[in-house]
C-alpha cells in the first residue's frame, strides 16, 4: 500500500479551511470544513497501518484524538438539526475535551521512546514554563470569566478548554525540550500543537477583546486555522519516518544545553515577580528599577547556571567517548560496534549491512624494527585514512591490536561489497613515514553480510568477517611462498583456520 506524502496533507486541510477564512459562517465553509477534517482523520488511520513497533500505540492515540474531535463536530451538527440551537454547553463538548488528554498521552509515550532514562531535565524545564503558561491563562482567562457568571456547567466547561490548552503547551514544551531532532514528523508535531494553542488562545479572547466580532461569527474564520493544526497531526502520523520519532537519539549535540532553553527558563523566573511587582509599584521609576533588578538578578543566575551544565556536560562527553571509542586510535571500540551492529540487524533489509573485517601484514616486522612507539603511528595513521574514507552512517572500530572492522549499511550488492573491500585494501599502498624511515605493511580484507544467516547476530557476522579474512591472509602466505619458492610457510595451525573457513 502506497503511503500518502505527508505535506500533501496540510495542502488539501489548507485548501478545504480557505472557504472558512473567506465565507466564515456559510454552509459552504461548514461543509468543506467536514469533508477536510474527515479527510484528515482517514490518513492518519491509514498512516497508522504503515508504522510498525512501539511508536505504533503512541500514534494510535494522536489519530484518536482526531478522531474524538471529529465525533463532536458530527454530533453537535446532529444535533442542532434535531433540537435547534444547543447553548453553551452540549454534550459534545465532552468529546472535544477528551481530544486534548488523548494527544498529551501520545506526546508522551512518543517521547518516553526517544529519550529512554533521559526526560529528567527537558520535564523539569517543560513544568517550569508551563507552571507560568497556566498562571497566565488563570489570571487573564479563567479568573475574569469565573467573576462576571455564577458557578454553573458552562463555567466549568468554559474553564477546562483553558486548562486542556495549557495541557497542549506542556506537551509542546517536553517534546521540544526532550532529547531528539525536531525535524521530520517531529516538526509537523510541534507546529500542530503550536498553532492549535494559536487558535485555541484566539477563539478564547476574541469574545473578551472584539465582542463585536465574536457575535457576527467571525471567530468561524479560526475553523481553518484549527483544520490546518490537526492535518499537520494527522501528516506526522503518515509521514515516511514517523517510527523515527521515538528512535533514541545519543548524539552529543542533542545532549547539549540548547541556548534556547536558557532563554525560556529566564522567561518562567521573571514572569510571575515582573507582572506582580508592576502592580506593586505606582510610579515609573519605580517599574523601571524593578524591571531592571529583576533583568540583571536573572542574568546572574543563568549565567551561573549556564557555567555549571556546560562544565559537567564536558565531563559527560568525555566519559562517554573514552566509554565507547579506542584511546589510541579514536575509533569505535568493540562495545560500540555491537550496538551498531545490533541496531542495523533489527532495520537490516534488501542486502543489508556489511562487516568489513581487517588484519595489518606485516605489523609485528614494524614493531620489532622500529619498536612500539613506531608501531602506534601505523595504527593510527591507518585509523585516520580508514576514518576518511568511510560514508558517513558507517562505523569504523578497532577492535584490539592491529584488527580493524568496518560495519557499511550503503552496499547494494555483492559487487558494492566487494569494491568496497577493495578500496580499504588500498589503504595501506601508502608507507608511512617514521624518523625518515618509510614503514610498508599491507592489510587482509574479510566479508560478511547479514543475508546468508539463518539467525544474524553481531557474533556471527564478526565470526564470518573474521574466517574471510584469516583465509585471504593464509591465501597471501601461500602465494607468496609459492612465488618465491619456498618451502610451505604455512603453518597447521594456519591450515586448520582455512579449512573451517571455506566449510563456514
């Protein structure tokens, strides 16, 4: 089944909301405004059945909230055909409401995927913004209309859209501030809420800003608007890389302290104290000093913290790479590239990934020439023209002494296997240079890929790599003595090892 290009989505919600904009409040808006949003929820149900693993149910709540919202708008059109207008309150607002708890799940559980173990900060950052987000909506939303109407249902009913919106904002802010790009389906996600926050805030104070405005059904101009938010939901859903989402992200850069999140921790700590202080003070010198001290109070603090997250974030990084990477050679060690090699077998198709194994010839006759100082330089010297002539996604890894592996995921065919090997095999062409000395060694290539397996697994493929590669240096010493003829330098040893090779 061919998958709906995700920007198409918002194209046709933009097309469908436009008769809103226009003609707000016409039957011709009402109707495009259905068929758009029907439209929407049937590709986010049929994006659904392309995505695969545990990002799956978080989805599967994304599309449900849809799918509640859309449920309203039937009923409350059914219903005011049976009954006539419905008031203020109706029981569709039950569903509308049951939208907004079914979205922040799914932001949720998409972002527990993404950042396993990792959530204490961005939740701590996200609780502190939206801690003055919802004391803004109480104090210029909630609170005046509580004070102008007696308690009742639609007071209740009027508070909790405030409230579910302020639900949609935490769950922008931990999904942004979580560890993980926000590219992709990701970015459809935050614009989403962002722009249904726009339309939610909007259609909230149009009645308490332009009263005229919102009683000649100006306020039906934001359907579009609203539309267009829940495609960019609904586009997240069947975009190509929706899985992608809840993938783990471990790069250093994503584990950085953005300056934006400094930015907007400044902005919760003067929120509060700035707008209560300017009540406080009557005079404008006296607002401007406390604006001032209360500018420079925070600049010293985030400056300070600041200071301290970029100092233990150095730290981090460096456990982590001395961790996962060869002091020597500043390759990737032997626990990195099983978890390289484990990720790309549980994506691995078509012709799957390579491993690349790799033996120096030569390299014991450069330590016991030039002496183990010397026979570093080889090492990292290969590693560095090893490390430049891999794409970028493969993984170059030393595993010990002088064995190097090359995990590729680029490889078409055999053919694209074997130039491959080829061309590392014409890393060691060049000698390398030694008090002017000019050490030679030569490298021994072994293949393996994931297909021929009846059970892949990082052992396997490093076990077959590694038999490939002692035959091809055990066929070297053959060819060499044959040519020089000598007696056979191959040991039983040697011969026992390309036995079980070519059996393997």
């Amino acid at each position: 089944m061919r998958r709906v290009p995700a920007a198409a989505v918002p194209v046709f919600a933009a097309v469908a909301g436009s008769v809103s904009v226009f003609a707000p409040g016409t039957t011709a808006a009402h109707i495009a405004y259905l068929i758009g949003f029907t439209a929407v929820v049937a590709c986010a149900w049929l994006g659904l059945r392309s995505i695969a693993g545990p990002s799956r149910a978080a989805y599967r709540f994304v599309a449900g909230a849809l799918t509640v919202w859309l449920a309203g708008d039937v009923l409350y059109d059914v219903l005011s055909r049976i009954v006539g207008p419905l008031g203020d309150v109706s029981p569709s607002d039950v569903l509308w409401l049951a939208g907004y708890p079914f979205l922040v799940i799914g932001m949720m559980k998409l972002v527990r995927l993404r950042a396993p173990g990792r959530l204490r900060d961005g939740m701590l950052d996200a609780a502190a913004l939206t801690t003055v987000v919802a004391w803004l909506f109480w104090q210029f939303l909630i609170l005046p209309a509580a004070e102008e109407q007696h308690l009742s249902l639609g007071m209740f009913v009027g508070a909790a859209y405030p409230f579910g919106d302020v639900m949609f904002f935490a769950a922008t802010a931990i999904l942004v501030f979580a560890p993980g790009s926000t590219r992709g389906p990701a970015g459809y996600l935050v614009s989403a809420l962002t722009l249904t926050l726009i339309g939610d805030v909007s259609i909230s104070l149009l009645p308490i800003l332009f009263p005229d405005l919102s009683r000649s059904g100006q306020a039906d101009r934001f359907d579009g608007l609203l539309l267009l938010a829940n495609s960019l939901l609904a586009a997240a859903v069947v975009h190509r890389d929706a899985a992608r989402v809840a993938r783990p992200d471990t790069t250093a850069a994503q584990q950085r302290l953005h300056p934006a999140r400094v930015v907007f921790l400044g902005i919760a700590l003067v929120v509060l104290p700035t707008v209560t202080g300017l009540h406080s003070f009557g005079t404008v010198i006296g607002r401007v000093s406390l604006l001032v001290s209360i500018a420079l109070l925070t600049s010293f603090v985030l400056v300070r913290f600041v200071t301290v997250v970029r100092e233990q974030e150095r730290i981090r990084a460096a456990l982590v790479h001395q961790a996962d990477h060869d002091q020597l050679t500043g390759l990737a060690n032997r626990t990195a590239l099983r978890a390289a090699l484990e990720l790309e077998l549980l994506r691995a198709s078509g012709f799957g990934p390579v491993v690349v194994y790799m033996d120096l010839n030569g390299f014991k006759q450069v330590n016991d020439r030039y002496g183990h100082a010397a026979g570093d330089r080889v090492l990292v010297e290969f590693a560095r023209r090893l490390s430049a002539a891999v794409r970028p996604g493969d993984v170059a890894a030393r595993l010990g002494g002088d064995e190097f592996v090359v995990l590729a995921t680029g490889a078409a065919d055999e053919r694209g296997a074997r130039d491959l090997a080829d061309r590392l095999r014409g890393l060691a062409a060049e000698p390398v240079r030694w008090h002017g000395e000019a050490m030679h060694f030569g490298v021994s290539v072994g293949l393996a890929v994931w297909g021929p397996l009846e059970r892949p697994s990082p052992d396997g493929l490093l076990a077959m790599a590694d038999a490939a590669m002692y035959a091809e240096k055990v066929a070297r010493k053959q060819a060499a003595a044959d040519e020089a003829r000598q007696p056979e330098p191959v040991t039983s040893a040697d011969q026992q090892w390309l036995e079980w090779s070519q059996q393997a």
